[in-house]
C-alpha cells in the first residue's frame, strides 16, 4: 500500500544516516551568499532564487499541508515554499549524501530530508511538489533493464531508452501528486523536441494535462553552467482530461510570473494574454518550433516528399582525438608523415562557409596552414609506425573510440558526402554542396544520395538553401539555449521536400553553377536567385517569406 503522507513515507528509510531533520541554522543568510558556488551531484545545478519563487508560488497556491522536492540538493526551493506557507511540512529527498549532510543545515528547519534514489523509491503521495529534477542523459544512466520495465508499468507508458533522467523524474512527480494537488517541475525543454519526448508528449496528453507551461526564449539563459532552453510545466491533479495545455514562451522570469497570475485567476487584463492551445497536438509534432516561433508559421506548398526518400543522412566521422587524428600540412611535415597517411577532411565548421565547397576551397586550406587531414593510412612504413607508437605511449589507442575500432588508427569507414549540413548553427543554416574529396568530421552530417539519386545533390542543395528549405528546416531542428540550433540526422531525413526530378550528369552540372553565381551574391539577392530557381524547378507558388 502506498503512503499518504510523510510519516509513512519516513517508515519506508528509517535507518541510520537515512533520515536528518534539517536544522535550518543557515537559512537565514542571504541567499546569494548561502547558494554561491555550491558543490553539485551528478546532473544537479543551483536553482536560481527568482526560479524557486515561480515554482513555489504555482505550487503552494493551495495552501497544502505536504510539500516534496525529490531533487532537494541544498533546499532552496523547499526555502521557497516555506516562504509561502510557514506550516507545511516540507519533505527533501536526495542521493547524494553529501549534499544531503549539507542540506542538514540549509534547508528550512524542521524539514525531513531523506537519503534515497527517488525514482526507485515509493514516495507516496504529496498535496505539492516542486523541483528541479537532474539532467542525466540516458547513456550515462545506470539502471538495468527490470528498471525500466518498473518504470513502464508505474507510469503506465512505453518508454524510449534514451530518455534523459529528468523525463523520468517528471512522470513520477505526477504519479506521487495527490489529487487536487499542484506541481511545478523546471526541466530543459529539448523533451519537446526529442524523439524520446514521444512517449512523455503522448502521456502529457492523455493523461497529465498541464494548466500550463511556459518555454523560455533561447536567449534566455537560466543556468550559467548550462547551455539549455528551459521550460515549466504547471501541473494539477484535478481530474480534467480536457482542459487546455495553455503554453508560452516567455523572454523573463517577470513574463513567467504573470503567466502564473493568469493561471491562477488572479486580476489581469487577459485579453494582453497570448498562449498555444498544446491540447490538441500529436506526440510527433516538435512542440518547441511552434512555442519559439517569432512570427506564425508560413503557408507554403503541400510537400509530399521528405529529405530521407532521395537521401541518408548521418553523422561525421568521430576520431575519439581530433588532435592526434587530424594534421595540418606542418604538421605532417613535423610527424615525417605524407599524403599516402591522410585523407581531406573537414574537422571545424568555420573551415566551410560557402555554398559550394569544391577542391579551391580545400586548397585554400591547406595554404592557410589548417588541420584539413585525417590520418587513415594507404601504406605502413617506419615514419608511420614512429607515429603510432607515440600515439600508444599517449595512451591514445586506449580511449573508447579508437578501442572499439578493428584497427585503433583506422578512421570509420564513411564515404564522402555530397551535402554537409552543419550540426549547430545560429539564424539560417547553409547546407553545403560538397564537390572536393574532402571528408567530414562531426562538426557536420552528411548526406549521402541512395542509388539511383546521385545526381539530385545540387537540386537538394538548392532547395534546402531557399526559403522553402529553411522553412522545412524551422520545422524539425532543436532549440538550445542562447539562440543555437541544432540537427539530428533523422531530424534531416525529415525535412519536408519537393518530389525531385531526375537529373543527367549536364543537368546536375548546370545546376551546380546555377548555385555557385547565387553564392557570390549579397544574402538578399541570392536568396531571391535561389528562391526563383526553386520556384522554377519545382513549380512552386511564390511564397512571401518575409525577411
């Protein structure tokens, strides 16, 4: 049976070093100084202090007699919640036992704070929960396979196995929310996004039903020791499995806090209230491209085709030592090492900035002296072994990649692709047409055309560079903090596209030049060249893209 409340839940650990009563001495320091450069488990960072207060705020609305961080660190948003309501009682539960000897002190006296993995533990039911739930990316996760099978069946969904650790936290926190009670949760919002937010979407909607959730803009940066756009979900166990999920980005803390006030029912000009109705999106949708568009989403022509029907996208080649692998010319002259050792490669995106990237482009590389070579060896000779046997001595060989390949020096076995598309990128992206013999690293995906498609490369580069194209784009990337985008390969593959005509090599050529005279335009005219040429090409409708 389940516990209702605290007491029951304390039976649950009562063992020695399990359990402290937190004494609060400290509490009453100023926050800046109590919370500054606090020591922090595996995936945990410091809530800031305008952050706790949105949280408890929502959650302690209700005047509830049980309260639960299962992240409580060293209690500062519980400190939020006593703010609040001064008779709660306030329970903290945490894995790090450090961390907890130091929450004994600075968490608000007379808090229970337990020593215990939350996920695996039976909580019971809390009338509020806030938190700020660790980031932990599955791969680092250590919880075996009857694990997630107990996950699956306590939160009564299917779960992808690269779910980060705070999706987790999440679906439990609704689990342990009492009825009528409130929860606010402040989690990175690459879950609505993600393919493994999938199955978390599918259950926010069937199940969960947030009063709301707020993303805040890119620029907005939350966390100084995290590059993350983060978002908070308003929950409330009411039973309503048809209400709104009212969602909005928010470029301040002050926007969040006025949201609330709207959620809440408090007095405010709702009609200066703008929000996203979730309620009746799909769990495949990418949520966030929707929440941080800042104009509506353009009309454009039916796109029937996706990039994947005509090409494969995948990652660039990873060395496990970029510089151990990768050389400029100098330094292949200081290894006595020579052609026969290397290949071209790409190993920065800054090193590829054209439209077109041909065999000029690469020896301007090698004139500016930079890391343009992969070593992947056509022949072993001394000089090569003198190389190697350093590499050995580094401890190179022992690293996890080079461990895991048939031949430790040996590079993955990736052709070279026809369109690079950079990894992370800022505003418009440029998707690259690569005619040199270079490679790639992972500073880009590449796009490798499927048989019969190889000559459609310089149409698909034209497209993806047009207006359409960065809308497709818009439509599937991922939003981190501080304005980055970033692209998955399968996010790729996605990209809506025009049916492409077959080419000729003359045709594939002509269009080749056709995008190299629009890349030595102004960015205005030679959106306009390609967006014309697109038009052309595909029968398009022209389409106002705005600026």
């Amino acid at each position: 049976m389940r516990a209702r409340d605290n007491q029951g839940f304390l039976s649950l650990y009562f063992e020695e070093g399990a359990v402290e009563i937190a004494t609060g001495e400290l509490s009453t320091l100023p926050r800046d100084a109590t919370w500054k450069n606090d020591a922090r488990s595996s995936g945990q960072v410091e809530t800031p202090w305008p952050i706790a207060k949105l949280l408890a705020r929502w959650a302690m609305s209700l005047s509830p007699q049980t309260v639960l961080d299962p992240a409580a660190g060293l209690g500062t948003l519980l400190l939020a919640c006593r703010d609040y309501h001064s008779s709660a009682q306030l329970i903290g539960v945490e894995r790090d036992s450090d961390i907890l000897k130091r929450a004994r002190s600075l968490a608000p006296q007379g808090t229970k704070l337990i020593l215990a993995d939350y996920l695996l533990s039976d909580a019971g039911q809390f009338d509020a929960i806030v938190a700020n739930p660790p980031y932990v990316k599955a791969h680092r996760l250590t919880y075996t396979d009857s694990n997630w099978r107990y996950f699956e069946e306590r939160f009564g969904t299917s779960l992808d196995r690269l779910t980060n650790l705070y999706g987790l936290f999440l679906l439990k926190i609704w689990e342990d929310l009492s009825p009528g009670g409130r929860a606010a949760v402040i989690i990175p919002a690459e879950f609505l996004n993600a393919n493994f937010g999938e199955e978390i979407k599918e259950r926010l909607l069937r199940n969960i039903r947030p009063r709301g959730i707020v993303v805040f803009a890119p620029n907005v940066n939350l966390f100084a020791s995290s590059l993350t756009t983060s978002a908070v979900l308003f929950l409330e166990k009411n039973g309503d499995r048809l209400n709104q999920i009212c969602a909005k980005k928010v470029d301040s803390v002050e926007e969040a806090d006025s949201f609330v006030t709207y959620l809440l029912g408090k007095e405010i000009d709702k009609s200066r209230v703008t929000y996203t109705d979730l309620g009746d999106f799909q769990p495949r949708e990418k949520w966030l491209n929707t929440l941080l568009r800042t104009q509506p989403f353009i009309e454009v022509p039916i796109l029937e085709k996706r990039v994947g029907d005509y090409f494969k996208c995948r990652r660039g080649i990873a060395t496990g030592a970029n510089d151990y692998f990768t050389f400029s010319p100098s330094d292949l002259a200081r290894a006595d090492l020579h052609q026969q050792h290397v290949e071209p490669c790409i190993t920065k995106a800054s090193d590829a900035t054209t439209l077109i990237f041909d065999k000029d482009n690469f020896a301007e590389l090698v004139a500016k002296d930079r890391r343009c070579y992969l070593l992947n060896p056509r022949t072993e000779d001394a000089p090569l072994r003198k190389y190697l046997l350093g590499g050995d001595k580094l401890g190179i060989a022992g690293r996890h990649l080079p461990k895991h390949r048939p031949t430790w020096y040996r590079p993955e076995n990736r052709p070279v692709a026809s369109i690079w598309v950079p990894v992370f990128s800022r505003g418009n992206v440029r998707f690259i047409l690569n005619t040199s013999l270079a490679k790639n690293l992972t500073c880009f995906h590449g796009l490798y055309p499927i048989e019969g498609n190889e000559n459609l490369s310089p149409l698909l580069a034209l497209f993806l560079n047009s207006s359409f194209g960065q809308e497709s784009f818009r439509r599937a990337n991922r939003f981190y903090g501080d304005g980055l985008n970033k692209v998955e390969p399968k996010d790729v593959e996605s990209f809506a596209c025009p049916s492409l005509p077959d080419l000729d090599r003359d045709e594939a050529t002509r269009v080749t030049e056709q995008l190299r005279v629009a890349s030595f335009l102004e960015t205005e005219a030679c959106r306009k060249m390609i967006d014309d040429l697109v038009i052309g090409y595909f029968n398009l409708a022209p389409t106002n893209f705005g600026n």
